[in-house]
C-alpha cells in the first residue's frame, strides 16, 4: 500500500496579535504590543502552503492540507473564570478587569499546529489505526485552551473509526506537560514500512533531585511523563521508539521546543550541537535503529552561535522530500538574510547527506511570535484509503487555495492591537467568518459560539 506524509498548515486565526504570552519565547518576548496584521499572517501562511502543495503535486512526494483557526476570544475560558452576562458582557468586563489575562484569550497561537497533537501513523501502530492525542499545552495558559477544539477538528476530519483512533489530552498538570509534534519527530527508511518515533523532553517530572537535569530559568515544556504515555496509548513497539531529553541550556537560550533546534525527515537530522542532553547516546541510538544509512548533520556553535539559532530559526525548517529524489529545506527568510546561517545551509547542501538545495519564505508575521515554517505545519502520514476516508474539505488544492484567499480578504482585518480585541464587535465578526470557514471546509460544528 502506498503511503503519503501530508503536511496540515494552520491557518492563522482572525485575532493573531502579539501579546507577549510565551514566557521562554525570545521572540514572542520581545515583540509585545507590537501592531499585528492578521490579514498578512493568514496570506504568508496559505502561500507557503500553496507553494508546498504545487511542488508536493509535480514531484508526487506529499501531500499538503489546512486546519482551521479557533474562536478568539475564548468565551467558554472567560465565562469559567467567573464573567457572567451577554457575550459583550463578558468580552467588556473580562478586559476591563483584567487585560492580560483576557489578551490571552484571544491568542491566536493554534496556528502553530505542529503543537496541536501527536500523531503516529497506522504503519507504527499495533492496532493499524492512525492515533491521535492533542497535545495539553498546559505549560502556558494561552495554549491550554486549544486542545479542546483540536481534538474537535481533529474528530471530525479524521472521522472514520475504522481507520483512526482520538485519544484525550493527557491530564492538565504540568507532571504531564505535552506540547505535541514539535517534540516529536519520525524517521523512516521506506514510506511503506514502519518508521522510528523520537521523542523528546525538556524535564522529567519525578526526577526531583537536585542533581536532576532541567533548564534553570525557562520551562521544560514537554515532560517524559507525557511522551512515554503518549507513546503507550499509540501502540508504539519499545524496538521502534526513541526518547531522549534536550539540553537544558539551550532550553535556557530560548530554545522552547525541540523543533527550535533539530529538525528530521526520512533518514536525515540536522541539529545544533546543543539540541540534546546525551548527544552521542542519543545519535547512536538512532543510527541503531537503522539497517541503512542514517545522516546526523550536527551544527557547532561555533559555526552558529545559540543566539543566531534562535533569531534566524533554521532548524524551524521543514524537510520536504526524500532520500531517492531528493530533500529541500523550506526555511525561512531570515535565514537568508543571516550570512552565517546562509553559509551552515550551503554547507548541508554540498555535504553528503540526502539534501539537495533550499527554499525560503516570508513568514515574518509568525516569526515575530516565535513561530517558523514547521511550527505551522502537522505531519500526518496517510495511506491512500485513509486520505480517501477523509470527508471533510482539507486537502489544499486550487480551488480551496482561491476560496480561502476570498475568505481571507472579506473577513480579517489589516491591522490589530491589542485594544481592538475588547470590542465585542470583533467577536461577532469572528463567528460570522468561522460559521463561513465551516461551510467551506465542510467541518460540521467544531466550536463552541455562546449566542447569547
Ligand atoms: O507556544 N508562540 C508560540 C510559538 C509556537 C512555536 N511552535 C513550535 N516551535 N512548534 C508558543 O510559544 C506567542 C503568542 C504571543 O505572545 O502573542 C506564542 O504562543
């Protein structure tokens, strides 16, 4: 059976703003309160996405897809924490009495969907059936509030029971810190057999001495705890599972996920020398694993100090492609505009190694948050009979790519502060534009609108 890795880009969501929500997030830090553009966020987003789709159809390799923006404000959130009354009630006295707190409602962040869930594919699993777990994203509060719809989303396009299994998020404690694919990445030989799951943790919850390895100033995100169930309700065979923990100082340095640092694909990483903890165990374990050849192409901090890592986001980029016709970098222009990065990329491409050249993208509104082009993006590999059990309308192609820019242009707005979020009439807008997005990706009822 022929299988085929389909990349899910977010798409941004009408109230993406700059809030200064992630505390660990260099970027998201240094740019709050700066003025948004939701409409330009949503465009850069969706023409990488096409761009992808485009060559993913001319080469046959992959396969590219959407997933919708959640409601912003959350009101469900805000009603929770004790407002009572209409919509505008609520909306008006929650960021009258405590704005940051409301702000945070209104975050657009599931636009990064490579945090919206775990996924391994039927070919990993005992059960044959792709499994998904959205992730908690307990670390921050902006974020805990995704995984509900997620899992909706997620339900209703993955639909059928005979071929994909949902789990819940793991329980909301920071014990169970999980945020998703971004700490999660599988390597493969062959797209028809089963692949290698890597996994990895910022902290072990229960390894409390004080000799115990964790960051000394930012959040561990993502805990073995969470990856070692997440890996125990998929399935996951110990022979074809990997977990090993990122280095703490470079958790530190503002490296918040391991997507920050390391990116792989196929029988291919590239990542900085400070991405793991036991880096020599961890390649060894992985090359192991493999009965071919498997590329670890290890960046120095000399060659790319840590601070340059995570201004240009390099290893934020996607693979695409594969070892027999070839891998690209889909990176981001901040890459190009760096001179040593530029350098570290020609050095990958004449290396030997599976990649044969690179692509960059605007990005920019996204990066501005901390977030680069595989942050974007969900990997789900699908066998034709899955892609075809799909019946919602998600697969990108010309007609969705025109119907989403139309949307796009009539419903967000050019300019956004924080301000703007407070006027309950920027709520009713979303809903009008979500109950639309809907329609058009034949999603059924994913959120959950308060009428009132
Ligand atoms: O969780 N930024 C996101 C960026 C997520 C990037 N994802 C991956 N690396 N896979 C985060 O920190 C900032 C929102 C704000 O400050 O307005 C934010 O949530």
């Amino acid at each position: 059976m022929s299988y085929i890795e389909y990349n899910f880009d977010g798409l941004v969501g009408l109230s993406h703003h700059y809030g200064g929500h992630s505390f660990g997030n260099v970027a998201s830090s240094a740019n709050k309160a700066a003025v948004s553009s939701p409409k330009q966020a949503a465009l850069q987003g969706l023409k990488k996405a096409k761009t992808l789709a485009e060559m993913g159809l001319q080469t046959g390799g992959w396969g590219q897809a959407i997933l919708p923006p959640q409601e912003r404000p959350f009101l469900p959130a805000l009603r929770q924490l004790g407002f009572s009354g209409s919509n505008a009630e609520v909306i008006r006295n929650s960021a009258k009495a405590h704005p940051q707190i409301f702000a945070k409602t209104c975050s657009a962040a599931s636009m990064w969907t490579a945090n919206a869930a775990t996924i391994s594919p039927s070919l990993d699993t005992q059960d044959s059936k792709v499994h998904f777990t959205p992730a908690n994203l307990v670390a921050m509060y902006h974020r805990s509030l995704e995984h509900e719809t997620t899992g909706n989303i997620l339900q209703a396009i993955f639909a059928d029971s005979r071929y994909f299994s949902h789990h819940k998020a793991l329980p909301q404690n920071t014990i169970y810190g999980d945020e998703g694919a971004a700490n999660h990445t599988r390597f493969y030989d062959n797209h028809s057999e089963p692949g290698l799951e890597f996994f990895v943790y910022g902290a072990e919850s229960f390894a409390n001495s004080p000799s115990a390895v964790k960051p000394a100033n930012y959040p561990a995100r993502q805990t073995l705890e969470a990856s070692s169930i997440i890996a125990r309700n998929h399935q996951l065979s110990a022979a074809n599972t990997v977990f090993a923990q990122q280095n703490p100082d470079a958790i530190d340095a503002g490296v918040f996920h391991n997507d920050v640092i390391a990116v792989g694909h196929g029988n291919f990483m590239m990542c900085h020398e400070w991405a793991f903890w036991n880096k020599e165990a961890t390649y060894s374990e992985l090359k192991s694993a493999f009965s071919s050849e498997f590329y670890v192409h290890e960046v120095s901090n000399k060659d790319l100090p840590i601070e340059d890592v995570v201004s240009s986001y390099l290893f934020n980029s996607q693979l695409i492609g594969d070892a027999d016709n070839g891998m690209f970098i889909v990176a981001p222009q901040e890459c190009a505009d760096n001179a040593r990065v530029k350098a570290v990329i020609d050095k990958i491409i004449d290396n030997d190694n599976p990649v044969k050249g690179v692509h960059f993208f605007d990005v920019k509104q996204s990066m501005r948050n901390g977030g680069g082009p595989a942050c974007l993006r969900l990997r789900v590999l699908l066998s034709q009979q899955e892609v075809d059990a799909i019946s919602a309308r998600v697969v990108l192609d010309d007609a969705l790519y025109a119907d989403l820019s139309a949307w796009i242009e009539v419903h967000y707005r050019d300019q956004l502060t924080v301000n703007d979020l407070a006027d309950p009439k920027f709520y009713e807008e979303g809903c009008t534009a979500l109950d639309e997005l809907t329609q058009i990706m034949r999603l059924g009822s994913v959120y959950d609108f308060q009428k009132v």
